[in-house]
C-alpha cells in the first residue's frame, strides 16, 4: 500500500506526493482534457520550426498580439485589458495592492485566493454545509455593502456554482463605493455569454485566462479586464517586469483563443461527461453529491463529506487522484471530481468507487 499525502495542502495536478506511476486518472485538476487546443498546437510548432530565432532575444512587446486577440474574443478595447501569467499573478498583484482596504472573500473559493486574501474577511455559507446559489449571492450583496473590495470566483471553485452576469453587475451598480474582484477562470466552460468582461461599471475587475479552457495550462497567459483606468495603471506598474509574457506562451495562447469551434465541442463533451460522473457519484455517495442542475452544466462536481481523506485514500490506491478539501480556511470538507474524459478512465473511476467500503462511502 502506497503512502497518502495530505491531499488537503495540494493543489489540484500536482502528482509529486504520489508513488511514481501510481496516478493512472488525474481527476483533481479542472482543466479541458481535450486540449491543447489544435490552433494553439500548430502555432506553437510554426514558430520553432520557422523562427526559432526569435525566441533569442527578449520578449518585448510580444504580450501586444495576445492582448488583441483577447480583446476581440470580448469585444472590448485592448487598452481596458493587461497582460499577465495567468489568473494567478493577478491575484497576487492585488491582493498586495489591496491590503489596506479591507477586503472579504466570499466563500469556498479557489485555494490560492482563500491564501493570498487570509488577511481579509470571509462571508462563509454559515451552518448549512450545502451552498445556495440566493445564499451566496446575500452574501456576495452583504460583503459589497461593508467592505471596500470584495473577491468571488464566478464559477465558484469547487462547488461548481454560476451567479447570472447580470446579477453581479447589478450589485456593482448598487454598491459603487466597493470594488468586486471577479475570477472568471472557468466560465468558458460553463457556456457562452456568461462573462461580465465589458459591463458599464467602473468598480469591476475581471480575471480570465487561455490556460484551464484551452487544455494549455502549462503555458501560462491571462487577461484583466476593468474600466477603472486608475487600477490598471496601478497593476501595470506593480507588475514591473517588462516582459510580461514568454513569446512561446504569448504566441500559442492568442492562437488558442481563435479556436472558438473547438471550445464549442469540447464544452459540450465535458458537459455530457460530467453528467455521466454525477450518475455515478450519486450511486457512490447518494443525496451528499454536489447534484448541478441544468443552470449548472459545469465539467466538475463537488461531494460534500466531512471526513475526505479516507475515500481520497482509497481512490489513490485504485490508481485515481482527486482534489481533497478539509474543513478549514475558509473551505468546505469534501471532493471535486473533474469529469473523466475517456470510457477507460470513466471505467478506473467506477471501479474505485464501487469498491468503497460502506464506512467510507457513508
């Protein structure tokens, strides 16, 4: 038998705790399994073979063809948008930019946020272990209405949940002295139309980038988006390296962004995926399995369990590993399942979790 790290502390694709070889599913990273993304593919491949020089000198100024092409994916100007290494260096600008002014973080959220933000407060679903999504928009409502900035992943990390866009503009209307930080990393794989990126507010920030959709999570690339001139400038002088992307991350993720059919297929699949593993997870766990409904076509599900580790436990030994969470830090105890993208992984799964023993299924 295989020791088990303690999958609460580790962040979901990092296999380095493991036995080598003994991950054969990687369940606990919510990227697009169907990637990388074709276009992303063959840009990246055109410029070694036709100009590996480039990659020689530094990359000036090779972040300008990313922002573009992010720009007419949002149908907002490239001046509105800054350029940096995925969501998460955002966060980490911001949450040193922002830390006299008393910001909240609405809760569970992505593991990094709940981290870099732990100096601030947090508006916690309360005693119901099971989030609504009316409880956390009270929430969302309530944090606005007390603290100067407020941060939300919309899809929430990890339960799965997707405030409507218009509610949360509308919030930002009604509150314009509070600043809201929007973590829109999912929400292409949610469906179409669901961003907030251009809304006529001046007091939203929208953090997105190409990683998690395109199946191109080792490049590292992303966009934020607000209409307040005065914190882009702030963030754009804090992030003071003047190469703010590598060129082969640049190039191949302003590709990605132009394979909106591919996107298309793959959402879909990862839905129909999706909707396979909660059929099973519902037999594997019953009423306790996050149960999306059809608002919530995420390619994710949560499982609310107060003690995970022994079922974590038990997949890993069957060769499955899965994002853990334990009751602390503002998180909710239980698993996220990413949807198995293959009838041979979909086949791993099952076995594990029909073979769970009664204790620890209950």
């Amino acid at each position: 038998m295989h020791p088990v790290p303690d999958t609460v502390r580790i962040q979901g694709g990092d296999l380095r705790a493991y036995a080598a070889g003994q991950i054969t599913v990687d369940l606990s990273i919510c990227h697009n399994p169907y990637g990388p993304s074709p276009r992303a593919i063959e840009a990246g491949m055109r410029l070694l073979a036709e100009s590996p020089g480039a990659l020689a000198p530094p990359p000036y100024g090779c972040e300008e063809p990313y922002l573009d092409a992010y720009a007419d994916r949002l149908g907002v100007p490239a001046t509105e948008l800054a350029a940096g290494r995925g969501v998460t260096e955002f966060l980490i600008v911001l949450a040193r930019l922002l830390r006299g002014r008393r910001p909240a973080v609405i809760t569970p959220d992505y593991t990094h946020t709940l981290r870099l933000f732990s100096y601030g407060a947090q508006y916690v679903p309360g005693q119901a272990v099971l989030d609504t999504d009316i409880g956390r928009l009270t929430r969302l409502r309530r944090a606005m209405a007390s603290q100067s900035v407020v941060v939300l992943s919309n899809p929430c990390n990890p339960t799965g949940q997707c405030l409507p866009p218009g509610e949360i503009i509308s919030i930002c209307t009604d509150f314009p002295q509070s600043l809201m930080i929007l973590d829109e990393e999912y929400v292409d794989l949610h469906g179409p139309g669901l961003t907030t990126v251009g809304a006529d507010v001046d007091n939203l920030v929208v953090l997105r980038s190409t990683g998690k959709s395109y199946g191109i999570v080792g490049t590292r690339a992303g966009v934020m988006w607000t209409r307040s001139k005065e914190l882009l400038s702030l963030v754009r002088m804090e992030m003071q390296d003047p190469w703010r992307l590598s060129l082969l991350d640049a190039v191949m993720a302003a590709a990605a962004l132009q394979d909106e059919q591919w996107l298309e297929g793959t959402r879909n699949a990862l839905h129909r995926d999706a909707a396979r593993l909660e059929d099973h997870l519902r037999d594997a766990f019953g009423p306790r399995a996050r149960l999306q409904g059809p608002d919530h076509p995420l390619h994710y599900r949560f499982v609310h369990l107060p003690n995970p580790r022994p079922v974590v436990e038990h997949l890993s030994e069957h060769g499955v590993s899965v994002r853990s969470f334990g009751d602390y830090g503002g998180h909710i105890p239980g698993i996220r399942f990413a949807a198995p993208s293959t009838d041979e992984q979909l086949a791993t799964l099952v076995h594990a979790l029909n073979t769970l023993p009664e204790k620890r299924a209950a």
